[in-house]
C-alpha cells in the first residue's frame, strides 16, 4: 500500500524556521516526482513546491521562492521541506504529494499525505 | 503562471441530479488538467487525470472532458457521497495551479 507520513509541522513565530519531512512507503520511490501542496484555514489548494525524481531540479511558487528548499533523500525514501522566514500567510496544513505517472516531470497527485499543520503567529 | 478559474464557486444539488462543473486555464495546457475532490476534514482524492482518465476506483458516473483552455467535470447521477469541494489542476508545466474549487452542498 502506498503511504505517505508527513511530520514536522507546529507553531513558530514569524521569521522562524522549520522542517518538513515525508516518509514514504509502498513504492520505488527514485520513480516518482514529488511535491509538497499547502491549504491555508478554510481556504483553497495551493502548490508549493516540487522536486523531479533525482532531486536534481527542483521549483517553487512564487510565493515561497528564496525562502523555501525542497530536497529529497532517495536512499531514504524522504522528502523535505526546509522553510525559512515564516510568515504569518505560510499558516496551513502542508500535504506531501507523490506524482502519478512514473518518471513524469510534470505530474497529477494520486497519492497525499495525512497533512502537517504549520502555524505562524506570535 | 498559468491561472485557473472554476464555475459556479458553488452550486445546491439533490441526489440523483447531474451535475456540471466547468474549468478554464488562462493559457493552452492540453489535456493536463485533473480534478480532486475533497471532503471537509479530509485529504483530496485524485478523480480524473489527463483530463478525461478516471483514476483507478473512481465510480464511473464522473466523467471529464476538455482540451486546450475548457474542461468540465460532469457528475452523472449525484450521490449523497459525492456533496464535498472539488478542484481542477493543471500540470502542464510548472508552476502547477490549482482552481479555486466548487463546493456542491445540499439543496
């Protein structure tokens, strides 16, 4: 069974910094982009941040570019998330997302995660 | 970036209805448009991809179609199951893009 286990959410103050993992399961892991995908309170989905099977290209939104770094460790079977300078608009619930079709650049989401909450207040 | 809009933002509708749900991308994304659909609390679901694919254990009355610029999402037959947000997404290149959803509620 495919599985994705995000962590590493919680409270921080604006400017502050934190980590994002997703341990993943229950498929080849080095086949398949992934991303992460945030949903701020009562509001819609947003795309944050992606990484292409090797970890070797990565892309952001705009929103977060500069202060966001997405990796991944395929002898882990973990993707990251490092987020610096939080702002109080980064508050939502983050999903790890794994790409449909194997080896594909550019993919739908077929597998999400249970989501992590961040919150961003002081 | 491209933009993606939805129509009705929401929409009332009564089980057994058919129920149409329309997607535009403010540029030409071929047929890389999937839908999800989300419940309240919940995680979104993967419905349909390569704009008319249904995933694998999606009940077959939801149907996609569109190429280009225009797509829909058709429910069938609505199911009290079915009453939740749903999304289009296009991934034709990067940065990925998410319409702002429809939320179908009871009439």
């Amino acid at each position: 069974e495919v599985q994705l286990s995000d962590s590493g959410g919680g409270l921080v103050q604006p400017g502050e910094s934190l980590r994002l993992s997703c341990a993943a399961s229950g498929f080849t892991f080095t086949d398949y982009a992934m991303s992460w995908v945030r949903q701020a309170p009562g509001k819609g989905l947003e795309w944050v941040s992606g990484v292409s099977v090797s970890g070797g290209t990565t892309y952001y939104a705009d929103s977060v570019k500069g202060r966001f770094t997405i990796s991944r460790d395929n002898s882990k079977n973990t993707l990251y998330l490092q987020m610096n300078t939080l702002r109080a608009e980064d508050t939502a619930i983050y999903y790890c997302v794994k790409g449909d079709e194997r080896l594909s650049t550019t993919p739908a989401f077929d597998c999400w995660g249970q989501g992590t909450l961040v919150t961003v207040s002081s | 970036a491209i933009r993606m809009t939805q129509s009705p933002s929401s929409l009332s509708a009564s089980t057994g209805d058919r129920v149409t749900i329309t997607c535009r991308a403010s540029q030409h994304i071929s047929n890389y448009l999937a839908w999800y659909q989300q419940k309240p609390g919940k995680v979104p679901k993967l419905l349909i991809h390569t704009a008319s694919v249904l995933q694998s254990g999606v009940p077959s009355r939801f149907s996609g179609s569109g190429s280009g610029t225009d797509f829909t999402l058709t429910i069938s037959s609505l199911q009290s199951e079915d009453f939740a947000t749903y999304y289009c997404q296009h991934y034709s290149t990067y940065p990925i893009t998410f319409g702002p959803g429809t939320k179908v509620d009871v009439k």
